[in-house]
C-alpha cells in the first residue's frame, strides 16, 4: 500500500512447502460425501491424514511454493488485494453453501429494552437463544453492522478498535454444534481464504477438553498452538442466569518467527489478532450458580470483518483496508496532510475520524437523531468529537471553496459512497444524513471557540493552583458540567483534552451536578413489560396465538391461560383484573404504532344469556407471539380451558383502521410536499387521533400544511381500492414497499399498497376503501427533538367530531359578538384595536395622575433642623 515506507515482518513470505505442480493447502475441509446427520459435519479430512491440492484462489497470501508464488507475482496489485465487500460475499456464501440462510443486517436501533444499540451479530437473535419465540431456520448467516463506544478512547491509538464494525457470522438454533462449527471456521480459514494454517493460534475455555480434542484431533492443529484460557477470556453468559457456554478463538500470528516460547500471550496485540470467536452455549445457568445442559444447544460465532480484511490486505491496521482509508484519505485532502508520511498524532487524528464518520453516518441513518439523552448523545459526542478533531487537524471549511463551510458532510458523502454493500438504504437516506450533520457541526462551531476558551482557563486554573498547593491538577466537576450544559462539550472530550494536559476531573461532582439536572427534567416513560410474572413457564405451555382480525372481528376460542397479578390462575372471578391468553382471536395487539383492540369475551350458559363477560381494554404480545388481553370480568367466572366468544367492538376497529391508512397517506403526502428524503421516526394510532413523527429539520410551512391536507383529502375522495397481500421481504423491498423504522420483519411480510401513492410493510389493520376515511385535518405540527418534527391529525369519525367542536365553538363566538361566521376575523381584530388604544389611554392617564401626585407631595415639603439641602411640609 501507498506510503508504507517500512515493510512488515508478518508479510514475509514463509519457508515453502514441498514442492507441487499446484497449490499445497495444508488444511481441512469437509468432504462432498459427508453422512454426518448433524448438518454435513462428517468425512472431514484432517491435516494428518493428508494434504489436498487445491487451485490457487484470486487473493490468496503467497505462503505457498516457488512455482505459485512466481504465479501470483505475475498477477496484478489489484487481482492480489481482496477487497473488504468480496470478504463479506464470500464468508456469506461459504455459509449459504452450508445451508445457511442468509438474512439482512438488524437496524443499530436493537429491539432489545436492555442495550442502547446494536453491538454483536447475535442481539437479533437473542430471544430465539433464550427460548422465548421459535426458530425460523435451523441455521443462518448475517453480516451485522454494529456500534460500540465503550472502547472510544481507544480508537487511533491501537490497530484493532472501532466504535462501528461489521461482525460476520454463522448461528446454529439446535441444529449442529462444536464438531461442524469448528471445522467449518477452520475450513473458511485456511481454505476460502488461503491463511496458512501455520499461522493460527487456537484458544478454548480451560475446561472443554470436548473443543481441545476436536481441534488437535479432528482438525490437526497442533497442541502447542492450542492455548487453554479461564472463565473471564473464555466463557459466555448471556447474564447472572441462563444460556452460556464456553467458546473458542481464532487467533492470526503476524510473527511465528518469534516461535512458540514468546507466544505465552495470545493478547499480545504486536504478535496476533483475535479474529474469530465461536461461541458454544450448551448450558443454562441456575440461580445457585449450577450449570445443567441445555435441551437445545446453539451456536453463536462472529469474524470481524475489519480485522480479516487487516489479515489479507497486508495493512498494519485495520484503518488502512479499503473499508476505512478512502474516509481517512478523504480527511487528508480537507486538511491538506498526507496520510503516508504523517506524523503518529496526526494520524491518530485521521484514525478517530475515519472510524467516527463511519458511525455517524450509518446511525443517523437507521433513524438516531443528535440530541443530550440516550442514543442521540452517543452520535452527538462522536460528531463533536469529529468537529474538534478536524480543527486541530487544521480542517478549514467544506472543501470546495466556502471556508466557513461544514466539513462533516463532506467526508459523510465518501462513507455513503462505501456503503452500497453495507446497507443499500444509506444512499436513499443521503440528503437527509448530509443535512443533519451540517446543522450539528454549524450548532456545535457556535459555541465551540468559547468553549474552548472557557476550557483553556479552567486547565490553566487547575494546573496553577495544583502548582501552589503541591497537589494532583483536577478540573472541577461543576466546570465539566458548566461545559457540558452551556457549550455542548461531552464530558468525554473535556476529560480527553484534560488528560492530554495532565489534568484529571472530578467525575462525582460532574455526577452530582447531572444528578441535579435529571431531577429538575425528569419525565414519566411508558413501558410495556415484556414478561408475565413467572413468564418463562407460562410461555413454554402456550402456543403463538391464531391472529384472524384481518378476516372478523368475531371468533370462538379456547382460554390457553389465566394470568393475574403476574402469576397463572386457573380461574378468575367477577371484578377482577386479568390478562387472558387464547389459542386464536381477533383482537389486534398493540403493534406498529397501532393500539390494541377493545372489545368483550363472553362465556354462554344457554342461548343468547352469557355466563361470564370479559371487558378487554387492552391486547399487547408478548414471548414473540402470543396474545395478552388485559380486561376485567364483569360478570361470572372465567376458567382455563373454557370456550369463549371473542368479540371487537367494531366501531373502535374502524376508528383504528381509518387513521393507521390515513397514516400511510400523510407519510405519501409528506414526501411529495417537503421530500423523498424524510421518513417515519414514529407512529401512535389510537382511535381518536393519528400521531406521525418523521425527521425534519424546520417546521412545515402554513402552506405546506394545506398542500398536505388538499393531497390526502384528494386520495380520499378518489376513493382507491386498496391491495394488500403476503410476499418475501426482498420481493417486498425489490417493489418499493416502505419499512417502517424500528419494526423487525420475518421472511414472509405483509404489503399494503395505496396504488399510485403508497406501498408499505405493515402488519396493521386498514380499510378496503380510502373514502371510508371521509376527511381528514392535521391538528398541530410541533419540533419534538433536534430534527424530529411531529404531526398530530384526525380522520373519519374524530374528524367529523373534531369539524362538529369547531363548528360549535364558531357558533357560540358568533353569538357572543353578535356577527356572521364570515364577519368573525374583523370584529376580533376592531376589539383588539379598542383594547391597545384603551390600554394606551389608560397607560396615559396613569403617567399624568403620578405626575400630579409627585408635584402635590413636592409642595408639601418643609425645612427640617438647619439643613438647606433637605426638607419637608405636613400633610
């Protein structure tokens, strides 16, 4: 690569292998004759039972003879490099091969209560691990994009660390285990991608001698590259209790001529690279701390991809891939430095921003908006970190002539360029990305320089004053806070820039001072639980309910399960509160912005006379699938086994129904009046309004609104047929059909298209006909966070109540001032006119009366003692 001046020991090319007519690899694969019942694992051939010719792969490291080395010499630079997007496809493809499903990439946004984002391959497929929904295929593959930030300050300073990464990797739901997953992680190693095998270094849990055999054994590494590790390196657990499990590393060693005595320290980052973490959870972990054997064993893997790209691109980093240096390349030219030839600080800086552009652009994408509280705060520090950085790289302006202009977007347009194969939507999303970055930057430049300033004065206070007293400089807590509040600083940067001067801060007291803020700005949040009491159990002994709401709103079910108070009941009385699980319904569970179905459940003890009744006020889902009505009994007793008679009302129903594709049609209407590039950060459709966030970054003008009202209403008197039909995700996305964010999807998904006007993935309930929406009104349009705009409407039945209210407030105005409804507008502006000139007169006559009092009280006044200057007269 281009400005390596110093060649790398770990390229050296290794002794030679025996000489062949063609490629040696001395390595392990599975054989096309496998009988193994336990998803190909069988005949494999290991290394001591021979070596298998193979023909050289496009991209292969030349580690093997004399004769292929000369052929590879004779290849071209481009033909040898293996680009990062070919990395991806092939791991993909090896394991499709395999029979894997390939699946789509999980948004950085998890749908996951317990992490603020996305950060391994595994989170879209934690609750299959625990068991709380099915498995859709026995086995999968994904290339996962995800965000850490816990190792940030490592960034640039080491080879290795990133807050985003793609993790590659290949998921066993109970299907094969450690015998298929090792060799297969070997197999993809040392065959798809050519490492030599006398580079690789194993480590497996001290314990699992079941992983240490299959690797000497079975695959014929070496025992003397086998490193056995403790608990903390090597064995996962999803949490204090249960699946966990021991797991196994595949480390790459850029220096095996240091031999086998100076690799005590497979952590020892100038020597090897973790690469591959295969992780074997086999059991559940009890509350005593006991491990018992899961009944269905699973497999987890991940492969970094930067890190493999490190490994065959030949880079001394992972910076340097075709993944990352375009964007660092990119930062050099806006501040006119060479990359190659920089100095380890300077490059340093390029690193931070080549790695934190990559971040930002993907989070802002999948739907994250810059602001002071949760995810909004990670992409907010990362962009300011970026904006300082780029300052003391001596960045000046946009890079096309406007020095007062953002640099951020930019180096973004570099990052969506890279990032067809990462996430097509990206590019779509461009304008919008492009432009939130370039209000951040321009907001954070403001007050940046005082800031800065401010900063600079309290160092030098700290260091003076530490100087005097003898003691260690800290920065003060409340002046981190000062700030972080008033200037926009991320604790982080204050504490980075502190640090580089030496200088500590007081955490507690910035602690202390946030703690204040919380409590002055706390608001109440709304959660839905995702368990019922002793869920897990309940669960397990009821199946996914029969959702039939698209088709009736009436059906006849049998009660799976009771549930009061968070524990099971056999059978609930009158007056009680209970959550009631049936094996099939009607009802429609809170889902996609949609608010659960009302309705009643009636038990009958002869014709048309209910033994029990059941008011639902609520549905949600829970464990995946299953169906929770929340009600109260208000007749009789409700028992397990029990036939009921489920029942929506149906007037709700149509209320819900006809704002959800009164929805559809505003987020249609908005992309055609303000831009293709905004789309949905949010959705509520209850039955007596329909709540629509979307990202924005000013409020809609008076006539825009009106253009969107004229649009829908436009829709709704053509009244269009609606289609809606079942079809594969891709086939979906092929089409147009639009995701909405934060939803996951299965393979099949369900398409509701508006024609000419709409197509979206959406599980909710509609109408046939858009006339049976009848009208439609926005009600307000407000800001609610930093580039997040809310629109709040009425259609059908509330629009007609909402027109009715107006209407009679109309009427009872006109008959207070005694005008036509056309006349109202000028006589309230001819009484706003009489009141400011009867507030000005009165304002007048005010002034005068003090006047005059002041001159009656200065006549009043007297001589008091023998003073000529001071003096007073009785009253």
């Amino acid at each position: 690569m281009e400005g390596l001046a110093v060649p790398f020991p770990h390229l050296l090319p290794l002794p030679p292998f025996p000489k062949l007519a063609t490629v040696t690899a001395v390595a392990a694969i599975s054989t096309s004759t496998s009988t193994s019942t336990g998803g190909g694992g069988g005949g494999f051939i290991s290394l001591k039972q021979q070596q298998l010719q193979l023909r050289p792969r496009r991209g292969s490291p030349p580690y093997c003879t004399a004769s292929s080395s000369s052929s590879s010499h004779s290849q071209s630079e481009e033909e040898e490099r293996v680009s990062g997007d070919s990395i991806r496809e092939r791991f993909l493809n090896f394991y499709a091969s395999r029979g894997h499903k390939v699946l789509p990439s999980a948004s950085l946004v998890p749908d996951d209560p317990t992490v603020l984002l996305t950060i391994a391959g595994m989170l879209q497929f934690k609750p299959i691990f625990l068991g709380n929904v099915p498995r859709q295929v026995p086995r999968a593959t994904t290339s996962q994009r995800c965000i850490r930030t816990n190792d940030v300050n490592n960034v640039g300073n080491t080879s290795r660390h990133h807050t985003f990464f793609e993790m590659l990797g290949n998921f066993s739901f109970g299907d094969y285990f450690k015998k298929q997953a090792i060799q297969w992680a070997w197999d993809l190693s040392t065959v798809e991608f050519g490492l030599p095998p006398q580079r690789l270094w194993i480590s497996v849990y001290q314990d699992d001698d079941e992983s240490f055999q299959l690797w000497s054994q079975q695959v014929g590494v070496p025992v003397e590259r086998i490193k056995r590790l403790g608990e903390d390196d090597n064995f996962w657990t999803s949490g204090v209790t249960g699946p966990c499990g021991p797991c196994s590393e595949i480390y790459y060693d850029f220096h095996p001529e240091r031999g086998y005595i100076d690799a005590q320290d497979l952590g020892d980052d100038t020597r090897f690279i973790e690469f591959y973490n295969l992780v074997f959870m086999q059991y559940n972990k009890k509350d005593d701390g006991s491990l018992e054997p899961l009944k269905q064993m699973n497999i987890d893997t991940g492969l970094g991809l930067e890190r493999l790209a490190r490994i065959l691109q030949k880079v001394p980093n992972n910076y340097e891939t075709d993944l990352i240096l375009p964007i660092i390349e990119k930062a050099s030219q806006l501040a006119n430095v060479s990359y190659g030839i920089s100095d380890d600080q300077t490059k340093r800086y390029l690193k931070i921003v080549g790695d934190h552009m990559r971040a930002i652009v993907f989070l802002i994408s999948d739907g994250v908006v810059p602001s002071n509280v949760g995810r909004g705060y990670v992409v907010r520090r990362l962009i300011r970190r970026v904006v300082r950085t780029g300052r003391l790289l001596g960045i000046k302006g946009d890079g096309r002539g406007d020095l007062e202009g953002a640099f951020l977007p930019t180096i973004a347009e570099k990052v969506v360029e890279l990032s067809t194969h990462i996430d097509a939507d990206v590019k779509n999303r461009a304008p919008r990305i492009l432009e939130e970055l370039k209000r951040e930057e321009f907001r954070f430049v403001q007050t940046l320089e005082r800031g800065e300033k401010l900063l600079d004065e309290k160092l030098a206070d700290a260091i003076s004053s530490a100087e005097r007293n003898g003691s260690v400089p800290c920065l003060a807590g409340e002046d981190v806070f000062i700030l972080y509040d008033t200037y926009g600083f991320p604790m982080e940067i204050t504490k980075e820039v502190a640090e580089e001067r030496g200088v500590c801060i007081d955490m507690n007291g910035f602690d202390i001072e946030m703690e204040k803020q919380r409590r002055q700005s706390q608001a109440a949040h709304n959660t839905v639980k995702l368990a019922i009491g002793s869920g897990t159990n309940i669960a397990d002994n009821v199946p996914d309910t029969e959702f039939i709401g698209h088709e009736s709103l009436y059906c006849k079910a049998i009660v799976a399960s009771l549930v009061v108070n968070g524990d099971p009941a056999v059978q609930v009385s009158e007056g009680s509160n209970v959550e009631v699980l049936l094996n099939k319904t009607p009802f429609y569970a809170e889902s996609g912005g949609q608010i659960g179905d009302h309705g009643f459940l009636y038990i009958s003890e002869g014709e048309n006379q209910p033994k029990a009744v059941v008011e639902i006020i609520d549905v949600q889902k829970s464990f995946g699938n299953i169906f929770v009505h929340k009600g109260r009994v208000q007749k009789g007793v409700v028992e397990v086994g029990k036939q009921v008679e489920a029942t929506v009302d149906v007037k709700l129903r149509q209320r819900a129904k006809v704002h959800h594709t009164a929805t559809h049609l505003l987020q249609a209407a908005l992309k055609k009046v303000i831009g293709q590039e905004t789309s949905q950060a949010g959705s509520l459709v209850a039955f007596d309004r329909l709540r629509f966030d979307f990202n924005f970054h000013r409020p809609l003008l008076d006539s825009e609104l009106a253009e969107i009202e004229v649009l829908i209403n436009g829709w709704i008197e053509n009244a269009i047929l609606l289609q809606t039909k079942v079809m594969p995700l891709a086939d979906a996305k092929r089409a147009g059909a639009i995701a909405m964010f934060g939803e996951k999807y299965g393979e099949e998904v369900r398409v509701v298209e508006v024609p000419g006007v709409s197509m979206e993935l959406c599980g909710g309930t509609h109408v046939s006909n858009t006339s049976e929406i009848r009208g439609f009104k926005v009600i307000s349009e407000q800001g609610i966070a930093s580039g997040v705009r809310r629109i709040e409407a009425v259609a059908g039945e509330a629009f007609i109540e909402y027109v009715n209210a107006r209407d009679s407030y109309l009427k009872q105005l006109c008959s207070t001032l005694k005008v036509k409804p056309e006349e109202v507008t000028a006589r309230i502006e001819n009484l706003l006119e009489e009141l400011r000139v009867a507030r000005n007169e009165n304002s007048a006559v005010r002034a005068k009366a003090a006047v005059y009092k002041a001159s009656v009280i200065a006549n009043r006044a007297f001589l008091v003692g023998n003073s000529k200057q001071y003096s007073a007269k009785p009253y």
